[in-house]
C-alpha cells in the first residue's frame, strides 16, 4: 500500500482537469495518478490490531448516533403528546415512565403510543449494545498497548480512535505534519501591525475532536493543560485562542507518544502485549 499525501492527490486532480469537481471517483484517480508517478513514496505496511481499532470505534461511532437518532425521534412524539412537553436528557426509563402518564384518546394518539413503545424497544435495545462494543475496544487497547490512555482527557474510544485513523506515525516527518494532519496547526491570518493565527478546517476532524475534547477535559479539571492555558490568557491571547495553542501542544504530545509506542512494538518484533482472548 502507498501512502500518497493528500496535497500531492489535490495537484494531481487539479492537472487532471477536474480541479473544479471533487467526487470520490476523481480523487481515486487522483490519488493512482499522483501513486503511478511518484515513485518515491513510502510504502505503508497496515496493522492488523490498529485496523481493527478502527473497525470497532466505527461501529461503536454507529450504535451511538443511531441512539441519539432514536432519542430524537421519541422526544419528538412525546412532546406532541405531553402538554408540558418532554425534558432533554431523555432515557428509555424516564420516557416509559412518561408514556404511561398520555391517556389513550383518537386514533392519532394511540397510533403515536405505539410508535412511540417501539421506539423505547430500539433504545433499550441500542443500550444494551453499546458497552459490548466499548468493551472490545477496551480489550484491542491492551492487545495493541498504547501509552495514550495516560494523558489527561484521552479515553480508551479517543485512543482507540487515534490509532485507527493514524497507524504507523513515521509517516509523519515531523510534529508538525502531524499537527498539520490533526488540523491543530493554526493558519496566519496577520492583518497590517496586528499579528494573529485563525483555525485551521483542514486535518483529519475526528483526530481534531479527540484532540478538542482532551484539551477542553483539562482546562476545566486543572493541571498542566490549565497552566498552560492560563499562561495563554495572561500573555493576551483570547480564549479560543489559548483553546488554539493547547491543541496544538497536545498534537505534540500525542505524535511523541505514537512514536515512543511505535518503537516499543518494533522492540518487540512486533507483537502485541496480549492477545485480543487473553485480554
């Protein structure tokens, strides 16, 4: 497999012709064109336990926002329903307790009762798989060994979640590809004698996600993450920038950890600590 870096994909479309277009089937001829001629790009050699981190965070990713779906669709009906309308935070329990408090009147709101007993089945049902499916994702974890996990606000499903997408880090020269693939690199955006960076919207989303959770987890638990964002404030930053730069820091941090971890496998040949049973 051929790592082609996605700026190199983006000039091969855009000599294509197709620059104006951008269809998965133009950036899959991008991507063999920039493959084809490039012969110095890096082979990439996929691990089996990481792609099947991605595979899991994937399908957890699913039964989680098929839940939040289902949730919506209920507190839609049971606010029809109910005069003082329902809370948010909605669960199975609190809406079966609710539903239980609607009278049986027309047809509209029997048919609205049903409905709405059905959709608590597809709730309690999703409730009942999705700590399954955090639970594999546990077990991979320690099959795989990662240090991640230790830094404050990076959980098992965002580690799991960073292995998936990133792999083997030494595909990423330095930091600041890394920072640049999470989109935690900051963009100039001067004007005049006024010297400011703005977000940047490029990088992988779901690595910036992990990334903005971890950060926001320790500005508001305190520790070093909080000290460096208050040192952020005090030199004048605003608060989303000091948010900014703690991402960034936290970039760094995860890519030296992807490394040390990478070469602590390479250690030991390869193997993973446990295997997926045994864990």
């Amino acid at each position: 497999m051929i790592d082609v870096p996605a700026a190199l994909a983006c000039r091969a479309r855009k000599l294509s012709g197709n620059s104006a277009r951008k269809t998965d089937e133009f950036d899959a001829r991008a991507v063999a064109i920039a493959a084809t001629y490039n012969r110095g790009l890096r082979r990439v050699e996929l691990d089996n336990v990481s792609a099947v981190l991605g595979l899991l965070v994937e399908r957890r990713w699913q039964l989680v926002s098929q839940r939040q779906r289902t949730i919506c669709q209920l507190h839609a009906l049971l606010t029809d329903m109910v005069a003082a309308g329902a809370k948010g935070h909605l669960t199975s329990k609190k809406a079966a307790a609710l539903l239980r408090t609607v009278p049986t009147g027309d047809v509209v709101t029997l048919e609205r009762k049903l409905l709405a007993r059905e959709l608590i089945d597809d709730v309690r049902r999703l409730d009942r798989r999705i700590p399954p499916a955090w639970r594999r994702i546990t077990q991979a974890l320690t099959a795989y060994g990662t240090t991640l996990t230790e830094i404050h606000g990076i959980g098992d499903v965002g580690a799991a979640t960073i292995i998936g997408i990133v792999d083997d880090p030494t595909r990423f020269p330095t930091q600041g590809h890394f920072a640049a693939f999470t989109g935690t690199a900051p963009l100039q955006a001067s004007s005049g004698d006024v010297e400011r960076h703005r977000l940047s919207r490029r990088g992988n989303r779901q690595l910036n996600k992990v990334l903005h959770t971890a950060a926001k987890t320790q500005i508001r638990r305190g520790g070093p993450g909080r000290i460096y964002y208050d040192r952020k404030l005090a030199e004048g930053k605003s608060s989303m920038e000091a948010l900014r730069a703690l991402k960034r820091q936290l970039s760094d941090v995860v890519y030296r950890r992807l490394l040390a971890d990478h070469q602590a496998r390479a250690a030991r040949g390869g193997q993973t600590r446990t295997s997926p049973k045994a864990a």
